[in-house]
C-alpha cells in the first residue's frame, strides 16, 4: 500500500512553475510579474529579456520552466500559451548586523521572495 498520488494544482490545460528563494523583496518581483500578466508567453519572454530590472532574470528562468513543464509534461502547445497567473510572495528573510559607530551595530533585513506563474493554453481566436 503507498501513498495516493496528489492531485494536481491546476487546471487540465494549465502548467505550473514555482520558484521558492528568489533573492529580492517581494514588492521589487511583483513590479515585474506585473509586465507578464495575461500575456502571450513570446511576448512575456520578450518583455523579461529587455526589462531594465534586475529581478527580470530570475522571472524569466521561472516563466522558461513554466513552458517546459507545459510542453514535456502536459503535452501543451507551446505557440497557445499564455501567462494565466504571476503571484508573488514573501520568503524567508536573512537577518544580519552592520556594525556602526561608538560600538553600536544595525540590523539588516535581507529579503527573500518566491514566485509562483502558471501558463494556461488558450484557443486561438479567429
């Protein structure tokens, strides 16, 4: 006897990504899962790849795992997808001391966030 499998989290014709230490706050990651939302996943690729934010790298990684779980696990047509969600959320946050004068020192919050894209296929309109 083993354990039954999980269902799934998402819907039939829909492909999940997460990713659960982004380093960076989460207010900073959500301006750029802003840009994605409900976009074609060749224009989202696009627009991460030529954003001036730093946090664009680690949204893209996600979003290119995305497609390829939608592709090699789901047997989704890559060409349909479209970024059906990009929630942000907050992680772990790293606490650290900055030493200051007169032997005082600072505490440092050095945040973490995850990101969460889920590409549904979309039929195409005529």
């Amino acid at each position: 006897m083993s354990k039954q499998a999980a269902p799934r989290r998402v819907g039939d014709k829909e492909a999940l990504a997460v990713a659960t230490q982004i380093r960076g706050s989460a207010q900073k990651l959500n301006l750029v899962a802003a840009l994605i939302r409900n976009r074609k996943v060749g224009d989202a690729m696009n627009i991460l790849a030529f954003s001036k934010k730093a946090m664009a790298v680690d949204a893209r990684k996600v979003l290119a795992s995305a497609i390829a779980n939608a592709e090699n696990n789901h047997n989704l047509d890559v060409d349909a997808l479209v970024v059906a969600e990009a929630s942000v959320g907050k992680s772990i946050t790293m606490k650290r001391f900055a030493t200051r004068g007169r032997g005082k020192s600072t505490r440092i919050l050095k945040p973490f966030s995850r990101l969460r894209i889920v590409v549904r296929e979309q039929e195409e309109e005529a």
